[in-house]
C-alpha cells in the first residue's frame, strides 16, 4: 500500500494510521520516473520522524528533515561561531539575556497537496516555533476538547494520544528554563529573552533539533483539533519537500520549486528506510542506491578496492559510546571497584573488532572534533591494565548485571558484541556479567518507574552540536538524573558548577577551560567509561559530486550532482 499525501482531513490521516501495518511484508519496486535526475539514498527506519524534535535523544535520524527544514542558525567548518540561515543577523545585549534576531525576508513555506502559505515566513513563526520547542502552549488558541463530539472512540484516543509530543532534546538541556519569552518586535524581527546569561543558547538554535515550522500552518490544523499532523505531513522552507511515503520503506522528496536559496541540481531524493547494513551494501553493490549510511565496517576494505566505481566519505563525529555505572547502587558508588573495572576493560581491542578501526578509543569525554577539546588532559590511571585492575578489586568475586540497548547505533555499531568484549574482559579479573539485552522502549518504562536494576550499562550519546553543554550536561547532570540521557544516575554539584561557569561567559577561552575542569572531574570520579568516537561514514557512487557531511551524520542535498550520463 503506496501512502500518498493528497488532501489529508483529520479522518484521512486517522484512517492511514489504523491502516499501517506492523509487518510490511514488501514494498513496491520504486518507478523510474521517480529516480530520473534523482538519486536514492539507503538508511534505516531507526528512530526515523518527520520532525527530529520528538525522536529519542541520543539516536539519529535527520538526514530527511535537514532538507525539509531550514533553522535560524548554522555551525560551519567545525567552530563556535553560528551562521544566520533563516535569521539575516543578531546582537546580544550587554548584559547577555537578551538576544534579538533579525530575520531574512522572501522565504517561502512549502505548498504542499495539503498546506498552501498565503504569506512569507517572519517572526510569528519564529515565536511558534521556539515557544513549542520549551513546551509552552500560550502560541496557539484553545480548543474546548470537551465540546467535541467523535464518533468514533478510537479516533479520539489515536488524537489524546498523539497530542503528548514529547521533545527529549530539549528537555535534556532544560531548554525551558534557560529561556524566559519569545516576542515579536516587528514582521521581521525577534527577541529572545533569558533567565540568566547563557552562550551555548545559539547554539542550541543552531543544532539539527532546532527547526523552524509555520504558525499558520499550525493554526490551520489547531482549528480542525489536528496539531498531530504537523509532525506528521511536514511543512518547511528547505529545499526539498515529502511527496509520498511509505511506512519503513521509503520517502520521496522533490525539489521546493519556491526555494528560497538557489536551484538544485537533483530534483528527486528517494531515501529508501528498508535495509540493514549488509541488505544497504548488497543495494549499493547493485547500483540500487547512490549512497548509503552506516556501511559494515568490517567490509570497507572491500570497498577501497574499487575506488574507481565508489568512495567511502568520513569525518569524525560527535559522539561517544561508554560504559556507565548505576550510582544508586552502594557497590557502583566504591571508587576503587569502578577504577578496576575501567583498567579491566582493552578498549583498543573493543575498537579494532568492534569498529574495524573507524573509531577511535575515547580518553576523554569531550570528542576531539570539538572545539573545547584539548590534548592536554592530565593521564589518569584508567587505561588497560589487569594488574592494577585485580589490586584496585582487591581479588574479590563480584556479579553484575550489565544492560544493553539492544539497537545498532553510529556510536556502536553492534552493542550486544561489545558486550560481550566486557564480559570476557571483566572475567579475568574474577567478575561474573550478566549480559541483559533491553529496548529503548523498556528502559524508559523502567527509568520512569525508578526499577531500572542494572549494575553497568553499554550506552552512548550523539550530540546536535559541537558545544560541550549539550554534550555532557544531558548525560552527567544533575538536573538529568532518572532520565534516559543521565543512565549513570550521578550528581555531583562540582560537575554542574563548572557548566553554569563555561554557560555564562561568552569569552570562548574561558567557556573551554571551564568544560576542561569538569571533563577532568568526570575522568576522576569515572561515573562512566570513555570507550569510543566513532566516525561518520557514507559510501558513495563514483558519480555522485559534492557530498558534504557534517560530525552529525547530515548531508546537504543541495550541495550534489551528477555526472551528466547519470540521471
């Protein structure tokens, strides 16, 4: 069944969500009309969602939305800089707690079988935008639910429940409480209003969550008591807009024939969500797609062999897989037993059979790729050594439970392997793992009802930007403890200190030397174990030109071509 977007009612797109079904057994053979001056990019259905507001924060599925949607802000050639998208300029005031944005004029918004703007972006939709993304519901009318007859009991449950948008992102940074108002000063021209200074504010607005939407779009919907569809038939002002889309099969993007920045050389994308890692390589092999993510690592060397045909494009990424401990248990809380089991675990071993060498292993927590990292941090005694490893525990026999999150992800590409590289490490110094596969699903039931019983547990981050505070606040902050981003469950008020000092100072120098002492405390205290920074990885038809990606895993489409007898 071919999901088409032609003028969805309320009781259409409900009808399509009954009418999904859990196991798609096939998909039909995409035609080739569709791919003429186009290209199919292969990745997975994985925390996919047409807006990467409400996917889990941590995962990774942006590659269709960076072309749906433009943000205010961009971040460049790997700096702390911002540089104005949708925004045209902005100043800070002195006291940094209030920034006003000035905004580009002629932008369009998408039209759309089921959208058609009858005005030009401004700042109406810049207030929306940001005002949804701190969860503030002041930016739209009420609607008197009460008064609303359904005829059909599912379909209100379908719309109670899909109204509960959840934005894990902007959560884990406490966007809310960083920024007091959003408001309008002209057409054109928007003041952001803060609680307290805050540099990595920009940032935050410049990351791949931080999308702008249509209010008008939304008003529309909010008056049929639709919002849902909002994230569910996109409406943007990037370069490319959905033209169908098939459950965990496919998405096809056409070219924005009102794009605002300059013509695209390839009109058609058709992003295919169907394959794992070997079924992407096989469709590749097979000229299927022009390019694919997350390639099996332990096949690139293949693929170097025929550079002529393909190419592998890479850069380094800003993530981190770790080991973390479960400070609300007393075992997990003994300094001496957490050092053993970090200088227990060969992580350079983990690196080379795990990632074939696309990583490399992690010393620090800052990625190197950020501009806050440094090749200075003090040597702490964390490095394999089985010796000190039995000193530090003392020679006693323990048992611990270990968690995975059983899914692949670009900071692992195979967690339950890697798990079983601890097992075996952790064995030679007389601890017994029992090794538990969870989903994500499970984990926040678990987290949310406090029963969550691991002793360790394999996880990693992905940030959206390349400034530390969302790289490490989300993951050791106090404010994230029980939450899924803060799985060692560790506050320490130093920690948070050091943040709030590297927050609320713009001096770049000084925001660096304040992420690198709570880097050192983090490596001192060991509430997690720095394992890996994986790189991120394309392979790409030979003929395929221009491909940019950034240390998010993101490519720009319009950026690529094609050699002319490639269509």
């Amino acid at each position: 069944m071919l999901i088409r977007y032609l003028n969805f009612t309320t009781s259409a797109l409900f009808g399509i969500a009954l009418s999904l079904p859990f196991g798609v057994t096939a998909a039909p053979k995409i035609p080739q009309i569709l791919t003429d001056n186009g290209l199919v990019y292969c990745t997975h259905a994985t925390g996919f969602s047409f807006n990467p507001q409400t996917t889990d924060a941590g995962t990774n599925m942006n590659v269709i939305t960076e072309q749906i949607y433009n943000k205010l802000f961009e971040i460049k050639n790997h700096s702390a800089t911002v540089t104005p998208v949708l925004a045209k300029s902005y100043s800070i005031s002195q006291d940094g707690k209030s920034i006003i944005i000035r905004l580009k004029r002629g932008i369009q918004f998408h039209h759309t079988k089921w959208f058609k703007p009858t005005r030009e972006f401004n700042a109406d939709d810049v207030v929306f935008s940001i005002n949804r993304m701190i969860g503030r519901d002041t930016y739209l009318p009420s609607i008197e639910t009460d008064a609303i007859k359904y005829n059909n009991p599912q379909y209100q449950i379908f719309h109670q429940q899909a109204k509960k948008v959840r934005f894990p992102y902007f959560e884990s940074i406490k966007l809310n409480e960083k920024i007091q108002s959003v408001v309008a000063l002209s057409p054109y021209e928007v003041q952001i209003n803060l609680f307290e200074p805050d540099a990595s504010i920009l940032s935050h607005l410049a990351s791949q969550y931080a999308i702008m939407f249509s209010q008008e779009y939304a008003l529309q919907l909010n008056a049929d008591d639709n919002l849902v569809q909002l994230d569910l038939l996109p409406v943007g002002t990037g370069p490319y807009q959905v033209e169908s889309y098939f459950r965990n099969q496919y998405v096809r993007l056409t070219s924005n024939n009102h794009y605002w920045k300059k013509d695209l050389a390839v009109k058609n994308i058709i992003i295919d969500l169907s394959t794992d890692r070997t079924g992407r390589l096989v469709k590749f092999l097979n000229n299927e797609c022009q390019i694919a993510s997350y390639p099996e690592v332990s096949q690139l060397g293949l693929l170097t062999q025929n550079n002529d045909r393909f190419y592998v494009e890479s850069v380094d990424g800003m993530n981190l897989s770790y080991l973390a401990f479960n400070f609300q248990k007393p075992m997990m809380r003994n300094e001496k037993i957490r050092q053993g089991i970090s200088q227990a675990i060969d992580r350079k071993r983990i690196v080379k059979t795990i990632y074939h060498h696309t990583a490399t292993v992690a010393n620090n927590i800052i990625p190197d790729i950020s501009w806050a990292s440094t090749i200075n941090t003090p040597d702490f005694d964390y490095d394999y050594n089985v010796e000190k490893a039995r000193q530090n525990l003392s020679d006693s026999a323990l048992s611990l439970t270990m968690w995975v999150l059983n899914e692949e992800q670009v900071y692992n590409p195979s967690p339950l392997k890697t798990a079983e590289l601890i097992k075996q490490d952790l064995a030679k110094v007389g601890i017994d793992v029992n090794v538990r596969s969870v989903t994500r699903t499970y984990l926040i039931e678990q987290l949310k009802n406090k029963t969550e019983d691991y002793d360790i547990i394999l996880a990693g981050w992905l940030a959206g930007n390349l400034d530390p505070d969302s790289f490490m606040r989300p993951i050791l902050g106090c404010d994230a403890v029980n939450e899924i981003t803060n799985l060692s469950n560790w506050c320490e008020p130093k920690f948070d200190h050091f943040m709030n000092e590297a927050r609320n100072t713009s001096e770049l120098r000084q925001r660096a030397y304040q992420y690198q002492q709570a880097q050192e405390l983090i490596l001192r205290e060991i509430p997690i174990i720095p394992i890996a920074n994986a790189k991120r990885m394309l392979i790409v038809n030979g003929k395929v030109k221009g491909v940019e990606m950034t240390p998010f895993g993101s490519i720009n489409f319009q950026t690529l071509r094609l050699k002319r007898e490639d269509k």
